[in-house]
C-alpha cells in the first residue's frame, strides 16, 4: 500500500453525496484530477468543523467537490446544518461545469448554503459585499498572488486564508533559494507565479503562515 491510499484508508470516507459528485466529475469531466480528493476533501471538512467560519470564499468550483466537503462541516455547528447563518460563495470561470456544479450541489443536500458565481474570480471578488472568515484559493495559479490581494482587505482578523498547490509537483523546490532574483528564468509561467506567490507570502509581516505538505502542498495563511 503506498502513503496515498494509507491516508485515504484512514480518514473519515466520504459522504454518498461526495462519492457520487467524484464519480460524476470521471465521467464527465476532462480533467477529474482537478478535484480535491478524498483526504484533502477532509482536511477542508474538518478546517470548517475547527474554525466554524461564518461566511467563506472559494476561487474555482470546478465540479463542486471541495465547496460540498466544507458545507458538510457546517454540521459541525449545530445538529441542523440548515438552520446556521453559515454561506459558502464560490466562482468558477468555466460556464460549461454550470449544470454539472449545480446537479452536484442539488445531491449534497447544499444547495441552499452554497452560492455558486459563473466569471472571472478577478471581476466577481469585488462584486460580493462580504467579510470572509475563511478563503479557499484554487483557481488559476498564474493570479494567486492577484486574488491574495483582492481578498485580504476583505477577510476578518484572525480569519484564513488556504491556497492549493504552492508545491505545484515538487517544481517549486528546483531553483527556490528564497530569492526572487536568483530564480530560473526557464521556468513556466505558472511554477514561476507559485515561487513569486510563496516568496510574497514568506516576506509578508501582515500574515502568519506555513505551508503543510499535503498533497500538492495547502499554504496555510492568517490574517493578523
Ligand atoms: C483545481 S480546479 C478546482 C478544484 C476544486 N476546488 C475542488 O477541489 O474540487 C480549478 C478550477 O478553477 C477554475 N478557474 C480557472 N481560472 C479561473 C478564473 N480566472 N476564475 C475562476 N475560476 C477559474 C477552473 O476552471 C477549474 O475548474
């Protein structure tokens, strides 16, 4: 057995509504890789069941995997997990995964605490008069750094702020010294945003952060 499915052997295994929605996204999706998956799907439940966020961001819904495992620990809260003011707000740019996101957010059971945007993050983050308690950035790699400052005015003090894949398969490892000037100008334009980004993230004295070596690595982020 290797570490991967050791891991998923030993966390809580997903709901009937989550294993549908991943068997949903192989067979209709390109790119199901894309999802979270199973631990990290419950690392997301159990950061909800933690911190009780009231009011959370997601950038890129994709099938609406990750979005379904955050609503469902919201049952964290209370014994109804309806009757809590708790709201996810989630954007995809990809208008043709609509009907798959909402056919998925109906079989979770979710669908009224989970407000799904169709654009691009850079011109919905604005349009959304909230304060977040916790942001979930896992859109396109090239903007995190973008999307990072549109939403840190936006999220309360003490809030966090998650990003997916700063390991980006390891690539971030191959030049990363810590210093911006010293890094390969070879590299492809989206592990150069993700070095830049974590750089950023490093130097950033408004932010307590650490980077957990979760699948493709998650750069945990608070708001001071
Ligand atoms: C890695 S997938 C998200 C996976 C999802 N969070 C999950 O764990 O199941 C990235 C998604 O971001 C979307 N995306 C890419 N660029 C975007 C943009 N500019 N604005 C909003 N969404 C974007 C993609 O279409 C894709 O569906």
């Amino acid at each position: 057995m290797n570490l991967d499915d050791y891991l998923a052997l030993h966390c809580t295994p997903e709901s009937e509504a989550l294993a549908k929605i991943n068997r949903n996204t192989h067979l209709k999706t390109l790119k199901p890789r894309m999802l979270s998956g199973k631990v990290q799907g419950r690392f997301l439940t159990m950061i909800v069941q933690m911190l009780k966020p009231n009011f959370i961001l997601e950038l890129g819904t994709f099938t609406g995997y990750s979005a379904v495992c955050m609503a469902e620990g919201f049952s964290s809260y209370n014994s109804s997990a309806h009757n809590i003011g708790a709201e996810i707000h989630t954007i995809e740019a990809n208008e043709e995964l609509e009907y798959i996101i909402k056919e998925n957010f109906e079989i979770s059971g979710f669908s009224d605490k989970i407000h799904l945007y169709i654009g691009e993050a850079k011109n919905i983050i604005p349009t959304i008069d909230k304060k977040w308690d916790l942001v979930f950035i896992d859109a396109d790699k090239e903007n995190y750094s973008l999307y990072f400052d549109l939403v840190l005015p936006y999220v309360n003090v003490g809030g966090f702020i998650l990003v997916d894949n700063v390991l980006w398969d390891g690539k971030v490892l191959q030049e990363n010294t810590g210093n911006p000037e010293k890094l390969d100008k070879k590299l492809d334009k989206k592990t150069k945003a993700i070095i830049d980004f974590n750089t950023k993230i490093m130097q950033d004295k408004n932010v307590e952060k650490m980077i957990l070596p979760l699948r493709d690595g998650i750069f945990l982020i608070r708001k001071k």
